[in-house]
C-alpha cells in the first residue's frame, strides 16, 4: 500500500467517525431538556393544580357573596301580597343595612339606616328561626296603634298603599286585625304567642305600644293573612338579614307546595315544577325590582 492510499484510508475513517458522532448527537435529547412524555405529565399536573384553585376561589367567592353581599330567598306564603307573591323567588342583599353609624369608615361604604316601609328579611323570633319577610311599620322610639286596620304612627295616620284585606274563613274574625295593641282580654282567640301575650304590658302607654331601642315592628302587606309583630312581637335588629331588591325568578305555586313535610315529598314537587317549568313561570315578574 503506497503512503498515498493510507493517507486517503485515514481520512475516510476519521470523516466516517465524525458523521457517526453528528448523527448520535442528533438522535439523543438535549442535555437538562425534559423526556417528551416527562413534559406531558408536567403539563397535566400543572393543569390539574390549576383547576383546584380556580375551584377553590370560587367557592370562597360564593361562601363570602352568600354570607355579606347578596343571597337567594323564595316566598312560602301569601302574607306580603300583592307585592310579593308565593312563588317569587328573591335576591336580598345583604350589605344595604351592615352598618350601625359607630364607626368612621361605615360613612366610605353605601351603607344606610333600616326606614319605614322597607321590606326585610329577618330570623324569626321562636321555634327554628326560620325566614321571614315583612314591610318595617314601627321604628325605634315610635308610639304605634292600629284603629279600625288603619296605622297611627305618633299620633298621625300612615299612609299605605300597599296594604291588602283578604279575611280569611278559615280563621274568622280577629280583633288584631282591627286594632292594637289589644284592651283587656281581646288576645283570646287570637293564635298570638303566650310569650308575646305576656310581655306586651311592658310597652304599652295608654292605648300605644312603645317601640325600644334596636327593635323594629314589622307587618305583611296582606294583613289579614300575615303572622307578624302583633302576634309575636318585635324584630331585633340583629335578626335582620337584609332586604329583598330583584325577583329574579317567580312560578305559579301556592302555600301547599312548600309544606311538604317529607324528602319524597318535596323532591316530587321539585319534578313537577320541573316538568311543567315554562308553563308555570310567570315571566311577567322576572327582573323586577321589590318595593
């Protein structure tokens, strides 16, 4: 083999062994860069992780805006009629009445005063605390009595429009429905509390009930079918949750269907209401505005 043809071998093995090289550093991963199925992962977990914490905000955004800003309520009974009806599904908002006025900052934030003729919904006073719905009538401080089922407040005759007199046979008649505070024994027959009947004495001046302080004597706009402040006494100011401002949805359903008493019960009126949805709807009153 002359020197020629080494030389020439040569190269041609270090040119083999260079392409070799090239084409094994071509086929092996960059060096820190991550496997392709090592990067899917990744991207599935960091996709995971990042739908727990949107979860997350939202229920905390949903547990705050139900516990201080706003919440849905629905009406059970014919008690605030014609302004609200059973069926009228609310939402109350919360924040209107957070304030007390002993605070500097309250005046920063659209916080006012409970006036009378607002419509509020409060803890009942008895039993389960359920939900009530009612118009403020009294104030604190007000001297009240109702003459033949017209309101005095401090001696001057208050103007409502809103009220209704359905009498109902079912109960017959009712002496606080034409006047109170009762005289004498008039409470007999009268589905008032035992404790409300026992403790009115305290406030009553002359033929007036006196309102006390951080307390509220509210009554249904339908006020012969309305379980308000003449049958179990005053709203505490604490006990007040908000007030009604939108019916954002409102269906065709009477006092019965929100008694059920058993879980059956209840889911089986749920369905029919279900069933017979736009039929029932009374889309007249969506979207308004409670007054």
């Amino acid at each position: 083999m002359t020197e020629e043809n080494a030389q020439q071998e040569i190269a041609t093995s270090v040119t083999q062994a260079s392409v070799s090289e090239s084409t094994a550093q071509d086929t092996l991963p960059a060096q820190g860069a991550p496997a392709p199925m090592e990067a899917a992962a990744h991207r599935e977990k960091t996709t995971l992780s990042e739908y727990m914490e949107s979860l997350l905000v939202t229920v905390i955004l949903a547990l705050f805006g139900t516990s201080f800003i706003v919440q849905a309520f629905k009406i059970p009974s014919p008690s605030m009629e014609k302004t609200l009806l059973v069926g009228d599904h609310l939402l109350v908002n919360k924040f209107v009445f957070g304030g007390r006025g002993d605070a500097w900052y309250e005046r920063l934030l659209p916080y006012r005063p409970i006036q009378r003729g607002d419509i509020i919904v409060f803890k009942y006073p008895y039993d389960d605390h359920q939900h009530f719905v009612k118009r403020v009538i009294g104030l604190p401080g007000d001297h009240l009595k109702m003459v033949d089922q017209e309101v005095y407040i401090n001696g001057k005759r208050l103007s409502e429009p809103y009220v209704v007199h359905e009498p109902n046979p079912a109960t017959g008649y009712d002496v606080l429905n034409y006047q109170f505070p009762p005289v004498g024994n008039q409470f007999l027959g009268s589905p008032a509390r035992p404790e409300w009947m026992a403790d009115m004495h305290n406030y009553i001046q002359g033929d007036e009930i006196v309102i006390p302080q951080d307390k509220y004597f509210a009554m249904g706009d339908n006020r012969d079918r309305s379980s308000d402040s003449r049958y179990w006494g005053f709203v505490d100011r604490d006990a007040i949750m908000g007030r009604p401002f939108l019916i954002y949805w409102s269906v065709e359903a009477t006092s019965d269907d929100y008694a059920q008493a058993t879980f059956l019960q209840r889911l089986g009126s749920v369905l029919d209401t279900l069933r017979h949805l736009p039929a029932r709807t009374r889309w007249n009153r969506m979207l308004h505005t409670v007054h």
